[in-house]
C-alpha cells in the first residue's frame, strides 16, 4: 500500500534555528496517526512544514507517493491535504456558510454537509447565518473541522483540536474521526496532549521531544497509555 504521508529525515525550523532534526514518520490512508508532546516540542512546527508554510531544510515529505518539494499550502491543499491550525483561523466577520464558501462554492453541498455533521455539530446547522467571530471558542473548532473535511480531502492534519473543548465535544470529534476513517479511508494526523483522547481514536502513536521521535507504538499495546504519559511527565 502507498502510504498517504511519508516522511523521511525531515528537518525543519524558522532561519537558522532548527526545531525538527532527522523526523520520520508514516501513516497509511485509513490510519489515526497521533503524534503527542509538551508545548514547545515542535508539533505545530511539523505540521506547517507539511503544508508548506515552512520550509523543508533537509530530507523529504511524500504525499501518495509522490514528493511535495515545498510546494506552497494553496498547492498542497489542491493535493487533498487538510489542515486545521491550532490558532484562530477564520474570518471572523464572515458567516459559518461565507467561510465554509471559501472553501467549496456550492451552496448546496454546504448545507448537505451540516446536515450529515448535524448529529455531532448541531449548532452550526442553527447558525448558518452568524458571523464566525461570535461562536463560542468550541463551536469555532467545530467549524474549522467541517470546513477541513468539505472538501473531501485525502489526508487530514488537525492540531490540538480538543485544547479547551468541554468533554462531550472531545467525544463528538472521536465519534467524527472514527466515522471519516471508515467511510472514505482517510489519513489523520492528530497532533495533541490529550492523551484520553487519542488513546479512544488513534491507531499508532509518536511521541516528540525537542523535534525528536522519543517513543512510538501501537494504541492496542496494553501499555500504550502509560508509555506516554511517562514520557510526557518527564
Ligand atoms: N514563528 C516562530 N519563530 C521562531 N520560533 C518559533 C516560531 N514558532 C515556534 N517557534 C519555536 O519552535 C519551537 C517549537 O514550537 P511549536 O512547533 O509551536 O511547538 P508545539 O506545537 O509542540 O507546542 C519552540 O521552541 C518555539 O518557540
Ligand atoms: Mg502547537
């Protein structure tokens, strides 16, 4: 099988500071890939390096086989990837369904989406209308998720999404992540520090020290979850 991301002895940074040294990493289309460390770590650092906002300084990233060679992110989203940042990242004076937009003109296949999300995000569906800067912090989350997955996308990156989520939130997202996986095969690229979290949605772990893989494993292994948290405490 081709796997969807395929990283190779990436490093990374901003001008001469290096943050990312000799990365590797694969996840397979279908697979929950969560990749867990402290703040500071260089988890957001990798997944703009993926989409393109920083460059590679050394080795390679492979999307379905075929090199990304620092394309810039609008090319790499025509490439199926999706991103959701870890800060704000919408138009805060525009609607949900203007923002969503931006994304996918089709007004139609908008409201199909908030329809098929409802069960999990039901307050977008209420809120077409409403500007984005008034939904609360949460609702904002759930808005960049459905933006992300509009579009069909092949390989998803999503970068803390349960930081400040109230629990039945986190659960919802779970419950999308699993369903996205199953019924369209796609790749998910979960950085976090929740672990709870990833252990009910992943399917492989890394964890991250310093722009370094330290630990990685399977989420069935009985000790999964203590392997992470020891090397998150430390
Ligand atoms: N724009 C930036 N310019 C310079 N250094 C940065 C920038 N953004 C992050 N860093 C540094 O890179 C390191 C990794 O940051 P980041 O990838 O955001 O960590 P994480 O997402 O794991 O919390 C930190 O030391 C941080 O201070
Ligand atoms: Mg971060």
């Amino acid at each position: 099988m081709t796997p969807a991301l395929d990283i190779k002895g990436l490093s990374s940074g901003y001008g001469e500071a290096l943050v990312l040294r000799d990365l590797s990493l694969m996840i397979q289309p279908g697979e929950i890939f969560a990749l867990l460390g402290k703040n500071g770590m260089g988890k957001s650092t990798l997944l703009k390096t993926i989409m393109g906002f920083l460059p590679v300084r050394q080795g390679h990233i492979q999307l379905a086989g075929n090199r990304t060679a620092n394309l810039p992110p609008y090319r790499m989203a025509r490439r199926s990837v999706a991103y959701i940042p870890q800060e704000k990242a919408l138009f805060q004076d525009l609607t949900v369904l203007e923002n969503l937009k931006l994304v996918m003109p089709d007004t139609a296949a908008i409201k199909a989406e908030l329809e098929r999300t409802a069960r999990w995000f039901p307050v977008l569906q209420k809120r077409v209308h409403q500007r984005a800067g008034t939904l609360s912090g949460g609702e904002q989350k759930m808005l960049l998720m459905v933006r992300a997955m509009l579009p069909k996308q092949k390989l998803m990156l999503i970068d803390e999404i349960s930081e400040g989520l109230q629990p039945s939130m986190v659960d919802a997202v779970s419950d999308v992540l699993r369903t996205e996986r199953a019924s369209r095969d796609v790749a998910i690229l979960l950085v976090e520090q929740n672990v709870p979290f990833v252990s009910s949605v992943a399917d492989r772990f890394s964890v991250l020290k310093q722009g370094e893989i330290v630990a990685s494993g399977s989420m069935a292994d009985a000790d999964a979850s203590a392997v992470i948290d020891r090397q998150l405490s430390v």
